[in-house]
C-alpha cells in the first residue's frame, strides 16, 4: 500500500512540557470515556481536542477535517499542552498510538519516562465495533463486515481503497488484532513498571474501580471524585447514500460537492448549517447498531484464537476464559 504521508517532525529540542502520560489505545475500548473522566481530575492536564496522534505517523497519509488538525511540528504539538499548570501531570490520549508501528519509539524518543495506559478487548466484539466506526467516519464505505474483511488483502496491495479513506492502513482489519506485537513495541523502549495494561471487560464491569487504578499508577490523589461516563458510543449507519451525501457536502471535495457546500454557505449561518447536519445524522443517518452476527463473530474468534492464546500467555491472565474462546474450536 503507498503511502503518501507528509511526516511530522519529531525532531528537535523544545523548551515546552512534554506528556508524563499517554493513554495509547485501543480505540472503541473505552479510551474516550477514561479521557473525560480524567479530565475532571484537578492533578490532570488533558487538551479539549482529544487525540494529537502526532506520534502515529502513519496517520498522516491525508489530514482529515477535524478541528485543530494533527500538528505537524514537535514544537506545535507540545503547544497543546501550554495550558497546564506545574503541579499537573499532561497527558496525551490518541488510541491509535497502540496500533502505530512507528509512535512508541517516537514517544520514547521524546519522552522517556513517560507512564503508559493501553486498554484491550475481545477481538471479534473490537473489530464489529471498530468497523461501525469506520462506517460512520467514512473511512470504510463496505457496510458489510465479513465483505469488508475479505477486502483486506487487496486494500494491502492498494485496490479497492475508498474514494474518501483518510487512513487506508486502517481497513487491514486483522493489524488491530496483533495484541502481543503491539505490546512489545511498548515493552522494547518502556520498562514495565511504566507501563499499565487494562482490559476493557473490567472497565466496563466497574468504571470507577478502573479508574482508581489508573490514579494510582499516576500517582495522583485516587480518592477524588470523579463523574463516571459513557462516550463515544458505537452507531451504525441507517442510511449509506444520505451518510454520502452529507459526507460529500461536509468534506467538499469535487467540483459538484464543492459547489453545493458554496450555496449552502452563502445563504446559511454556520451555526445553523452545523445543526441542521448534526439533526440530519441524528434522524436519518444514524441508529443503533444491529445484533451481531453470531456465526461471523464465531468465525473471528476462531481465527483470532492464536492471538488470544498468546495474549494470555504474555500478560499472565486467562483471557481465553474470559472472552469464550475456550468455547471456540
């Protein structure tokens, strides 16, 4: 797959503070819910705009519309953090830095002693919910998982890429999944007393109880009280071709979407423009997400057993017990 990223600059030497800690993954595990929980800590400096990814550099193959961007400069990157006090600790929490083949050395490179956080979950019940994103996001235009699955390898030779995919490497479904190889990126430039491995099942089982480890492991006061939440839920998309052309006029990429986003903003106040699409996703777009595919989620754990296997073995719990895949052949 080419890749026609501009690379950030990682180089250099900055007067600013760097992050003592970084929330790295995975994404759809509970990240966002533990990022606006601890950033109601007052010992906590973590930015509004959640997730710089400037260490993941395989993300900038294409910026996508967001607000505030990726920075591209060590010196932009730490300027997120500009605001926090010296009494603080400053976090970065971008989930994709656990899947990035390239962010744990960079961080390591410009943070050595920083503390890590990656949350882990059931592959199958990972991947269904990581592809609903995809779908909602439009980086995956395929709402069919096990269609989009079988795509894998052609999108690795670079066929049958979607016209609007920020991140193609992010549709090569199976590179979520390599748990241990993940870790031991972390592992090879982190030692283990800076590094803290969640699972997701027990996040989700006692929030706070997860979260007064996490306190702990920082060192701060693990006694404050803080709101615990759910963010960021799962939708899958009601209605593809409305999902397009929202997407299309959002975006503005093309001499026809282009010109409809021109029209539209001459004669509408950006305020309102966002409501009516915010109203338009809401009602038309997007809904819940239907049940799972029982025989393609047997299918997944099937394949991804080894890796499970091998995730237990190397963190020293049963987790083919608790995620069923002792029930798999």
């Amino acid at each position: 797959m080419s890749d026609g990223a501009t690379r950030p600059d990682v180089t250099g030497v900055s007067q600013k503070r760097a992050p003592e800690f970084f929330i790295v993954g995975q994404p759809k595990s509970g990240t966002t819910a533990m990022y606006e929980m601890l950033k109601g800590h007052p010992q906590i400096y973590m930015p509004d705009r959640k997730e710089p990814r400037f260490f993941a550099t395989e993300m900038y193959f294409r910026d996508p519309p967001r607000p505030g961007g990726t920075p591209a400069t060590l010196e932009e990157y730490l300027s997120w953090f500009d605001a926090a006090r010296p009494e603080q600790l400053v976090a970065d929490a971008s989930p994709w830095y656990l899947w990035s083949p390239t962010a744990a050395r960079r961080i390591a490179d410009v943070q050595p002693a920083a503390r890590i956080i990656a949350i882990l979950r059931e592959p199958a019940s990972l991947l269904r919910s990581l592809h609903l994103e995809f779908v909602q996001l439009y980086v995956e235009t395929e709402t069919d998982l096990r269609k989009a699955i079988a795509l894998e390898e052609p999108r690795r030779q670079g066929r049958n890429i979607p016209r609007y995919t920020y991140w193609p490497q992010m549709l090569l479904y199976s590179d979520h999944v390599r748990f241990v190889d993940q870790l031991r990126r972390f592992h090879d430039v982190f030692p283990p007393e800076q590094m803290l491995v969640l699972i997701y099942d027990d996040f989700r089982r006692d929030n706070e109880a997860t979260l007064r480890k996490v306190l702990r492991f920082l060192e701060v006061d693990d006694t404050f009280p803080l709101e615990v939440r759910e963010a960021n839920p799962t939708l899958r998309v009601r209605s593809q071709r409305m999902h397009e052309l929202v997407h299309a006029v959002s975006v503005g990429r093309g001499p026809v979407s282009r010109a409809v986003k021109t029209s539209i903003k001459a004669v509408t106040p950006r305020q309102l423009r966002r409501r009516a699409r915010d109203a338009t996703q809401k009602r038309v777009v997007w809904g819940n997400p239907r049940p799972p595919d029982e025989e393609l989620m047997t299918e997944l754990r099937r394949r991804f057993k080894p890796e499970v296997v091998a995730l237990s073995e190397y963190l020293g719990r049963d987790l083919v017990t608790l995620w069923g895949y002792d029930r798999v052949d």
